[in-house]
C-alpha cells in the first residue's frame, strides 16, 4: 500500500525490561480504533507507529486509560481484534501514543511476513548497485 513506511524492526537491548515477546516493525497502517469513553462510544480512524505480532503503537485522540478494552480493525481486511490499552505516552497536541495488546496473538492481523527473532537489519542485503547503461555500438 502506497501509505505505509517502513524501517528497521524495533530492537531489544540486553536489559530483561527491554526484551519483546516478538520483533516490533516500525509500520505506518491504518487501522481504526473503536471504544468507549466516559460512557460515550468512539470510532477513530488513525495509523500504527510500530506493530508485532501482539498488538502495536499508535495516536489517537480519544480519552482512553491503562486497562481498557478496545477493538482496532485493519481496514483492509475488516478483521476486528480486541485489544487492551497497556501504555500511554504523553500528549502530542490532541493525540497521545498509546501501547495496544491483543487479547490473544495474533501475528496473522497485519498481513506481514515478520522477520525471524534474531533478524539483524544491519546485515541485510541491499541491492546490488545498477551499472550505467553502455552507449549502443555504432
């Protein structure tokens, strides 16, 4: 899709906090967010920051709190996953960074190939380089 960016997966250090149950890819998707605050439902359409297989990083505006329930539907197939808000960053003007877990993993919602555990993107293959095209003998 033409609006996704994509960079190098997001790395665990050697720290034991730091280590992830799976890679994270740095993955701007659209998603949709759906819940409810303060008895009021809200839908809203926004785009992932990071993904894994157990859910991902994204902004959204709505007023959400640490341990909430929500659904996010990748518009692309119109799968729903349920998912629980584990982590708020501060606010960047009206939207916040929020951390969001699936209810159960699901590494198959965001139709991506994920790279295997000890993927170093430091030692991938970049294409080879394209020579210059040969004037056309005469």
């Amino acid at each position: 899709m033409a609006d996704e960016k994509t960079s190098a997966p997001a790395t665990s250090t050697d720290h034991p906090q730091d280590r992830r149950r799976s890679i994270r890819l740095h993955l701007a998707m659209p998603v949709i967010v759906r819940g409810v605050v303060a008895t009021q439902p809200f839908e809203e359409k926004t785009q992932t920051i990071t993904v894994s297989a157990y859910g991902c990083m994204l902004r959204v505006s709505a007023q959400v709190v640490r341990g909430q329930e929500v659904m996010i539907v990748n518009p692309r197939t119109a799968e729903e996953m349920s998912c629980r808000v584990i982590s708020l960053r501060p606010s960047e003007g009206e939207h916040r960074e929020i951390g969001l877990e699936f209810t159960e993993p699901s590494p198959v919602f965001w139709r991506i190939a994920f790279p295997p555990e000890d993927w170093d993107s430091s030692e991938r293959k970049l294409p080879a380089p394209v020579p210059p095209h040969a004037p056309p003998h005469r």
